[in-house]
C-alpha cells in the first residue's frame, strides 16, 4: 500500500512539472549573445530572451551548443521554459530555457 501511494504520489509531482512548461514558437536563431556568464538569443520574430548561465551545471552549455549549431546550419528551434505562464512575445533576462530541440526546416 505504502508503495502504490509513493507511486501515487511522484506520479502526481511528475506530471505537474511537465504541465508548468511552455515551449516558445519554433524560428530560427538570428542572434546570440554571452553577457558575462549570461547566454542570450533572439529568434526571428521573437524578442531576446534567455538560455541560461555558463557558470551552472544545469545543461546550459549543451543547449548553447546545440544553439550555435542550429544556427550555423539555418535549423529552426524551439526552446521550453520551465514556467507554465511563460511569455514567449516578452524580452526576459532572468528565466533560463530549459530545453531546446531542433527542427528540419
């Protein structure tokens, strides 16, 4: 019984972290920037926003990466945010990206 509540249970916290994301339009990279630590982009159509900092362990120089390559090569991307209320038509220097996908164009 104990086991099927924990399941239950992480179940439940699992599919709430999936909901709160919010995966911006797909476009292609026009612009990177490095601001310090601080990665930034633009996509065409879209205002800058933010992939992450160099100084964390938390994907962000692989997602710059696959960014520079996407670019480089003219792919399209999408890129999610772990906020479920994230505005993708807004400027935002402060949330980091939380995935970044690729796309044929």
């Amino acid at each position: 019984m104990k086991k099927l509540l924990a399941i239950i249970i992480l179940t439940q916290f699992a599919s709430q972290a999936f909901a709160g994301r919010t995966d911006c339009p797909i476009a292609k990279v026009t612009n990177i920037q490095i601001e310090g630590v601080k990665v930034m982009y633009v996509q065409e159509g879209a205002p800058w926003r933010t992939l992450g900092y160099l100084n964390n362990n938390d994907g962000t120089k692989e997602r710059y990466s696959a960014l520079l390559a996407a670019q480089v090569s003219g792919r399209k991307v999408i890129v999610g945010y772990p906020i479920a209320n994230y505005n993708c038509s807004v400027t935002n220097y402060g949330t980091s990206a939380y995935i970044l996908r690729t796309h044929p164009n």
